[in-house]
C-alpha cells in the first residue's frame, strides 16, 4: 500500500509539474505576443516620428534664403553673400547654392542630410595661394562608404581624397544644416567628427553650450575684426542673450592648433542661426546672418 500510495502520489506531483510547464509555457508565449506588440507598436511611432521630423525638416529648410557678410584671413578678405536652399520631393534632395565674391558653392544633400554632391570654387588669388587649389568637387561613394574629394587648380587634378563618411560625420561645408539637429541642450558637451573637405581631413570635435549677451568681451581675441566689433554692439544694444556653441578640437589635433570657433543662435524655436566666427586671430573667419 506504502509503495502503491507513492506511485500514486508522485503520478499526481507530475501531473501538477506538467499542468505547471504548460501554465509557464503560455504565459511566456501571452508574454511575449504582448511585448512583440509593443515592440511594433514603438517601431511604428518611432517611423511615424523619423517622417514627421524629416517632414517639419523639409519644411523648415525648403525655400530658406540666407543673406549676410563674411570674412576669412584675418577679416583681409571679406564679401556679402547669398544662399538659397530647396527641397525636390521627386529626387528627395536638398539643393544648396552659395554665392559671394570670395566663393561659390553647389550641393546637393538627400533627406537625412548626407552630402551626396557639392561643388566649390574661388577666384581669390590670396585663398587660392593659401589653399593650393580654386575648386574642389565632392561626391558619395556609397559601396565603400566615402566621400571622395577632388583638387583642382585651374584644369589640373591636383589631388583625390577618400574619406569616411556615415550620418555622424559633418560636412564643414554645410555645417550649418546639421546644428539643429546636433546641438541641442541634451548634447551638451557631445563628440562628433567633421569632415575639412578644404583641408581634406576628418577630425574629432566637441561642442560646449554657454550663454551671454557679451560677444566682445566674451572672444576679445577677435575684437580687430570690423566687421566682428559691429556685429557684437548691435546684439548688446539689443540685449538680447545668445546661445553659443563652442567647437573644440580634441586629441592631438587640439595640441597643434588650440583655438575654438563660435557658433551664436538666437534662442527661438527652432533657433535661429546668427553668426559663426573663430579660429587663429590672424587667419580668423567671421559670418554672420542680416
């Protein structure tokens, strides 16, 4: 009786394990039927949200036209320009074109923002000189993942560069295009790599987020510039408090060339971009928005 008691008994401990395993398993599989629901449904706003910000993009870029003065080489050369930048819904494009009397330039970005094309040209003999080269043509290499950089120095091809390019790379051309995107309070103090397609280099850099009302006293380093002077009085008798970005280099790169550039917003939503200006004082660059 003991022993029959025992098999009876452990017949029922292994009904109850199997009643058990199965209970477990279909709960596991409800589990994850609803997690999977959540996965597509989180997918589903994530795509929606991608489409909804690429459209607000577009709408937000299509159409803009930039006018304002720049200055390069220590403020010896200097220039109105105009930019202008629509949107093809057909090829799904961005196309870019620049024009004052130190350059020009044309390009041509697809809707995430990545340079699929540009084209730059001067006829300054003094940037020229500095440079090596009066135009440089750019184009993606999408089956090796590079931008590929062409020199030229009248109708000579001096020099092809092949640099890494993906999403997280900016292109110092159009950088602007990029900040509002890449700056933002959450990415305060983040890394990100930047392609000198004029120096044909890919280098590391890191923004800082500060606010003043001071420009002159803020970078005093670049109060010899006109142009600079006039612009940091007009914001002061404004006073109105700026959002800038400070670019630093980072690593080696930062050892052998310490200055910083300034990229100065206005605090609207989205911002306003107003002036970029920085580098060494005696090659100093200096832009700013009418």
């Amino acid at each position: 009786m003991d022993v029959l008691r025992l098999i009876v008994m452990e017949g029922e401990v292994g009904a109850l394990w199997v009643r058990g395993q199965r209970f477990a398993i279909v709960m596991l599989l409800f589990f994850l039927i609803i997690l999977s629901g959540r996965v597509i449904a989180a997918n589903n706003e994530t795509e929606h949200s991608r489409n909804y910000a690429k459209e607000r993009s577009s709408d937000f870029l299509n159409g803009s036209i930039l006018r304002g003065s720049s200055y390069i080489l220590g403020g010896k050369v200097s220039s109105d320009f105009r930019q202008n930048i629509t949107y093809d819904h057909k090829a799904n494009l961005y196309r870019v074109t620049y024009a004052s009397a130190i350059y020009e330039l044309t390009a041509e970005v697809d809707a995430n923002l990545l340079l699929k094309y540009s084209k730059w040209q001067t006829r300054n003999s003094e940037l020229i000189n500095r440079l090596g080269h009066d135009k440089r043509i750019t184009y993606y290499d999408a089956e090796h993942e590079v931008l590929k950089i062409e020199y030229y120095k009248g109708e000579e091809l001096k020099e092809i560069k092949n640099l890494s390019y993906d999403e997280d790379t900016l292109d110092s051309d159009l950088i602007y295009l990029y900040l509002q995107k890449v700056l933002t309070p959450e990415n305060n103090g983040a890394n990100c790599d930047i392609i000198l397609k004029s120096r044909g280099l890919k280098i590391n850099v890191v923004f800082h987020q500060l606010l003043t009302k001071d420009l002159l006293n803020f970078t005093p380093q670049y109060q010899f510039l006109d142009g600079f002077c006039k612009f940091a009085r007009q914001m002061e008798e404004q006073g109105e408090e700026l959002e800038v970005y400070v670019m630093d280099l980072t690593g080696i790169p930062r050892l052998l060339f310490p200055h910083k550039y300034y990229l100065a917003f206005k605090k609207t939503i989205p911002r306003q971009f107003v002036a970029y200006w920085g580098g060494a004082p005696k090659a100093a660059e200096f832009t700013f928005i009418e």
